[in-house]
C-alpha cells in the first residue's frame, strides 16, 4: 500500500508516501504557491515529485491526504479563510480529484499533524501548537477535538494587544502577529536580529525580542494547558525548528513562574513540552493518515 500525505503551508508544500507499516519511503518539499490556481499546481508539483521517486504514477497511491490551513468542510473537501494561502473559498478536492485514483480526503493542516503526533507518541493525549507562518492548536483527547465547523484551536487570533500590529485577518494584535513567521521574520531583518541565535543576542533590542519571544511562546504552552490538560504539549513549525534555543528557553521559564505561582503546575507543564524529533515530517504523515481515513485522530 503507498499511502500519499501532503502538508500545504504558508511557505513550502511538502509530501511524503508511507508502506504498509507507515514507514515513510519517499518524500519532497517544494515552495507554496498561493491562490487557488497555486495551490492546486502545487498539490499535483510536490505529489508528482514523489511518486516519480518510486516510479509510479499519481493514479497508484492507496489513498491520498491532504492538510492545509485555514477551516475545512471535509465532507465538502473545501477549505476557507485560509488568509496565509489567500484563500476565502475554495473546492479544493474537486480541482485535484481527476489526477488521482483514490479519493482525496481534506483536513486541517494542524488537525493532521496532531494525528501524526499521537501516532509517534503513542498516546490519545496530545496538544499540537504550531509555529509556521501562521499560529494555531489542534487538540487530541481521546479524539481530535474539532469544534463548530472544524474551527477549534485558531488560537492565532486571540488579541493580546489591540494596539499592536495589523494582522492579516483584520485584527490587531494577535498572538500570530508576535510568533508567526510571516510577521517575526520581517521583524527580525528591521531589527537586525538573528532568529536562530536570538538568545545570543548582545545589545537591549535583542535581549528585549528574545524576553518577549519566550514570555509568549510559554504563554501560548499555558493557554493551550489550561485549556486542554493535554498529556503532551508538542510545538514545531518553522519558527521552532529556526530556534534550538526555544525549547530549553520556555521551560526555564515555566519553572521559574512555578516557584512564584500554584497554579497552574508550571513545572509539570514544563515536563510535558517537547519538540517532536521528525517535526519536519509529522504535517505530511499527518495528512497521509488522515488519507487513510484517520477522521477522529490516531487510534491505538
């Protein structure tokens, strides 16, 4: 069985195919393009790509996945408001349905890669928050929490700060206008800030762009803990995998509040975040899971 994922993000498309042990046997990651047109190019582009790796064509995969942002009807295989890809609507499984054999199953691009999470882990207890170009959760507990109309988890749009930068939804001050890379990377350069080695940073603009990077990215971990009890709290995306300090950085942190607050547990916290070792793979495993028709999360 060859099992097809694709993670459509704000910055690179990525596929990969999974055996029958949902082993990954090839894979490819190429830039996104926006707009429907763009995106529908993309999905066949990056699926071309790895089904040339095994030699075969686009009509043998089992099954195909498909994760990409934004609030997905998945019996309608639309997606909407999917603001990063500039999209307001579109019937994405109807435009990429002919070039494949096996229906094409759509989900959240978050909600997959908790699926995926849950799978590597183990576990049915697990909060994934990513930090890409945008910001948002996804939550399994027992079973993928989805909310009304499969919007749970766009927490990238809670104001922290209605003074603070526009965000492309219409908002201002959103927690994805402080830690979304299509915000934090443009902030970086006018800053003359190094990302990567943020926590290196040697003069007053860097010492106060890393203090907030880690006050808001434990935030986020409290939020989502509070929200959840998650027995797992994992974070990924491009914006932590560009950061080895992150990790390390927000559970100092957390310890730290623990000895001036009793609740929440902010050690416990501390202990349950982790940064998944294939982070980089997990969106598209993730989206191929869901092809195989892992609609209710990664079942043990």
């Amino acid at each position: 069985m060859l099992s097809l994922g694709i993670d459509i993000g704000g910055t690179k498309a990525h596929a990969v195919v999974l055996d029958d042990a949902n082993e990954v046997v090839a894979e490819n990651a190429v830039f996104t393009k926006r707009g429907s047109d763009g995106v529908r190019s993309v999905v066949i582009e990056v699926a071309t790509s790895v089904a040339d790796q095994l030699g075969v064509g686009l009509r043998d995969f089992d099954s195909v996945g498909i994760g990409i942002p934004g609030v997905v009807n998945r019996e309608a295989g639309e997606i909407s408001s999917a603001v990063n890809l500039r999209i307001e609507r579109m019937p994405l499984r109807q435009l990429v349905a002919d070039s494949f054999a096996a229906p094409v199953r759509l989900d959240n691009d978050v909600k997959a890669t908790v699926v995926a999470a849950g799978m590597l882990l183990d576990s049915l207890s697990v909060t994934y928050v990513n930090f890409g170009t945008g910001l948002a959760s996804a939550t399994l507990a027992g079973r993928l929490i989805r909310g009304n109309d499969n919007a749970a988890g766009e927490i990238g749009h809670f104001v922290v700060n209605p003074n603070g930068d526009p965000c492309r939804c219409g908002q201002r001050g959103c927690l994805e206008t402080v830690v979304g890379g299509a915000y934090l990377a443009p902030r970086m350069e006018l800053l003359d800030l190094d990302w990567t080695t943020l926590d290196g940073a040697d003069t007053p603009t860097g010492w106060a762009a890393y203090d907030q990077a880690v006050r808001v990215i434990a935030q986020i971990v409290t939020l989502v803990s509070v929200a959840y009890a998650s027995e797992h709290i994992v974070l990924g995306g491009g914006v932590i995998q560009a950061a080895p300090w992150a990790l390390t950085a927000v559970k100092s942190f957390l310890i730290d509040r623990g000895q001036m607050a009793s609740f929440p547990d902010f050690a416990k916290i501390a202990e349950q975040v982790i940064v998944l070792d294939s982070d980089m793979q997990a969106p598209a495993i993730g989206a191929a899971l869901i092809g195989q028709g892992w609609t209710e999360g990664y079942k043990l």
